[in-house]
C-alpha cells in the first residue's frame, strides 16, 4: 500500500500547523522562566546563605527547607499540573491554554532554579569572600556584588537548563489542554496516527533544545573569558 504520510501537500499541512504550536511553546517557556526566576533566585540566595558553607549558616530551617524544595523537584510534573489546576482556575479563571499552564511550569521549575542559584554560588572560591569581608562588606553586599557576578556563568549554563527542562514540562503539558508543540504531537499526531505531525512536532522541540544549549555554553564561555 502507498504511503501518504509524506505527499507534498501533507508535508506543506504539517508545515502550516508548526508556527502556531511553535508560538505557543515559546510564550510558555520564556513567561514560565521569568516566574521561575523571579521565584527560584530569592530561594536559591537563603538556601546557600542558611547553608553549612554559606554567610549565615541556619541548620534547622536549611534543612526543613531544603526538604521542601527536594520534594518539588522531585514531584512528577504532570500529577503536579492537575494539582494546581483549581489555582489557575483561581488566578485565571481557566485551567486549559498555554497561560494556564505557565503556573504550574513557574512553581514546577523554580526549585530547580533554586539548587542551580545555591551551587552556583557554593563554587565560588572562598578567598574572594574572605576579601570582601576583609574590606567590611556586609552579607547582603558581598552576595549581591561578590558572590552573584562571579558566578554568573555557571547560572547563565544553569539558566539554559532550565529552559531546556521547561521545554520538555510544556512538551507535557500538552497531553491535558497546554497546547503547544505537546498537544499537536499527541493530539493531532498520535491520535489522529499522523506520524508526520509527530515527527515535525518533535523535530522543532529538539531544535529548541539544541538551540538554547548552543546560546547557553556561547554565553557561558563568553562570561569566563570576560575575567
């Protein structure tokens, strides 16, 4: 039997198709990244400073915190994404739709932001702090004017990491309403046994990957040689 999967005008179909999904992909993994941040940056600075190397060491509440952020990290992403779909539907008054899925992509990838923020700054070479604290900088000075810009290339590399890891959240988040390049892989592709639309939706994820890999180790070793 001939195969019509990949007829001229199948391929131009599929073609069509990816710009939108492509579109909505992009919005919620740059919005989601920003919250992220905005979210796992403050997090990440307390939980090296309360940590046992950090400027302010605070055992106990390290610890209970540390936990917490381990157990979101940990948690699988989609039970996460039903979990707090009454709170989409509370902030947004919907639970479907690629805004709807930036709450759970934000909350799910800050933690991860978090432990990138706290090795980052865990790495940077204890003389430095020894040096700033040697000229009467303050905690708050030494993190903000010391610890951060120095680390600033292995969160760049983080950063990318994140992105990457949102990338594959919202690739997810298709398989209940996200839309994105997710949903058209399963839904116009998978159930509809499309392997075309598969393979296009696929074929455009890994190349955002590869993509933000590429401009996360550019920025990365362009930062270092800045020194």
């Amino acid at each position: 039997m001939e195969n019509t999967m990949f007829l001229p005008e199948n391929i131009v179909e599929v073609l069509a198709m990816l710009p939108k999904a492509t579109g909505q992909t992009l919005y919620m993994t740059i919005v989601s990244t920003i919250f992220a941040c905005i979210l796992g940056l403050p997090l990440g600075i307390w939980l090296y400073n309360a940590s046992p190397p950090g400027l302010n060491p605070r055992a106990v509440s390290y610890n209970l915190l540390s936990r917490v952020v381990n157990l979101f990290r940990s948690f699988p992403f989609i039970i996460l994404m039903i979990i707090l779909m009454p709170l989409s539907r509370i902030l947004i008054h919907t639970s479907i739709g690629p805004t709807a899925v930036i709450i759970p992509l934000s909350i799910a990838a800050a933690p991860f932001v978090a432990r990138i923020v706290e090795a980052a700054l865990a790495e940077v070479d204890g003389g430095v702090i020894l040096a700033a604290r040697a000229m009467g900088s303050s905690n708050s000075q030494i993190i903000w004017k010391v610890l951060l810009p120095e680390a600033l290339p292995a969160l760049v590399a983080g950063l990318a990491l994140t992105i990457i890891n949102l990338i594959g959240y919202s690739a997810m988040a298709g398989a209940i309403g996200g839309e994105g390049l997710g949903d058209l892989a399963i839904r116009y592709g998978y159930y509809r046994f499309r392997t075309d639309v598969t393979i296009g939706a696929v074929a455009v994820i890994l190349a955002l990957v590869e993509l933000v890999q590429a401009a996360g180790n550019f920025a990365s070793r362009r930062l270092l040689s800045c020194r």
